[in-house]
C-alpha cells in the first residue's frame, strides 16, 4: 500500500484501509485485526487509528493509517540532505469469520504501507 501523497518531516499523511464482508445466504459478521505497531515504528511516526474492526455481513469499515514523521529527522536521514526518502511500516494482520472466509484459523498475512518522506519545509 502506497501513499498517494508525500509529507514533509513535522506534517501527516494519511491513507484508508476498507475492510468489506460479502452479505449472502450463508455469510456471517467477521473480524479484521491489526498487530500493535512495533514501538521503532510508532517513534517514526506510524500509527493506526483501530486495532481492530467487526464487519458485519454486507458493510464495509474504514481503518485509518497515518505517517506523521517527527519535525527533527536523524542526521543520516536523506531528508536532511533535501532528497525524498520512503518509510515502511509492516502491518501484521488476520481475519476470520466473514463471507466468504479467506483465511484458514490461526494464519496472519503482511500489508506493508509505505510513504515518501521529504525535509521539513523551509
């Protein structure tokens, strides 16, 4: 998953993550999870506004994911050097319930989200 927008070091990007359970005769609610971020990754400046959702049959939830790199980048970061430079989070998810259900019990996949940072503006 790719920002579409780039942010300067001290702003905020966002994108949405819609999680959507087919309504049919045999469908039943389901529920979307994300693993906490990894605390290297919040000091970055990733977050996830829900942890998780229930999505019940034939509605669609929105999780937000924000990068919000700090003002103050660290010296070896390109920014600092006025050059464009791509962040990545790796979000550990799973899923179960839903219609039709796609993941088999105990198994998680990885979305990596990913932003391009540039300096702080002037």
């Amino acid at each position: 998953m790719t920002f579409k927008d780039q942010v300067h070091a001290g702003d905020t990007a966002e994108e949405k993550l819609y999680i959507g359970n087919v309504k049919s005769d045999k469908s039943s609610a389901g529920d979307f999870k994300i693993e906490q971020l990894a605390e290297a990754d919040t000091a970055r400046g990733w977050s996830v506004d829900k942890l998780g959702v229930a999505v019940k049959e034939g509605t669609q939830e929105t999780i937000v994911l924000k990068f919000s790199p700090p003002a103050t980048v660290p010296v070896a970061s390109l920014a600092n050097f006025e050059l464009a430079e791509w962040s990545e989070v790796h979000l550990k998810c799973s899923m179960k319930g839903g219609s039709p259900q796609v993941m088999p019990k105990d198994q998680h996949f990885i979305i990596v989200a990913r932003c391009k940072m540039l300096a702080k503006e002037k």
